[in-house]
C-alpha cells in the first residue's frame, strides 16, 4: 500500500528528493494506517492538522 498524502491548496510541490514529493504536506499516513482508521478518527486528524496549521500560518504573519 502506498502512503496518502493530505494537502491544502498553498501546499508546495516538489522537494530536491522527489519532484512528486510535497514539502510540508498537511498529513501523512502510510497506506496500512489509513486503511486501519475509522471516519471519526481521520477526521479528527484532519481537524486536528488543520488547527495546527491556521495556528502555525497567522503565528509568522
């Protein structure tokens, strides 16, 4: 399985590595853990990423 990958729309692409990899993608889970999460529990991560994120994002405007 492969790993799936959640981003957001200013999410840049393309690392010295891989010009398929993501930067500093929202969530990363490996296609094992993601098959094994509930709804509930993706969302929660989600959520929880995306708070992190909006925090992160207005904290070095």
């Amino acid at each position: 399985m492969r790993a799936v990958v959640f981003v957001t729309e200013q999410t840049s692409k393309g690392t010295e590595r891989s010009p398929q990899e993501y930067v500093d993608p929202l969530l990363v889970r490996t296609g094992e853990a993601y098959a094994r999460l509930t709804f509930e529990e993706l969302h929660r991560h989600l959520c929880d990423a995306l708070r992190d994120y909006e925090l992160q994002r207005y904290s070095t405007d």
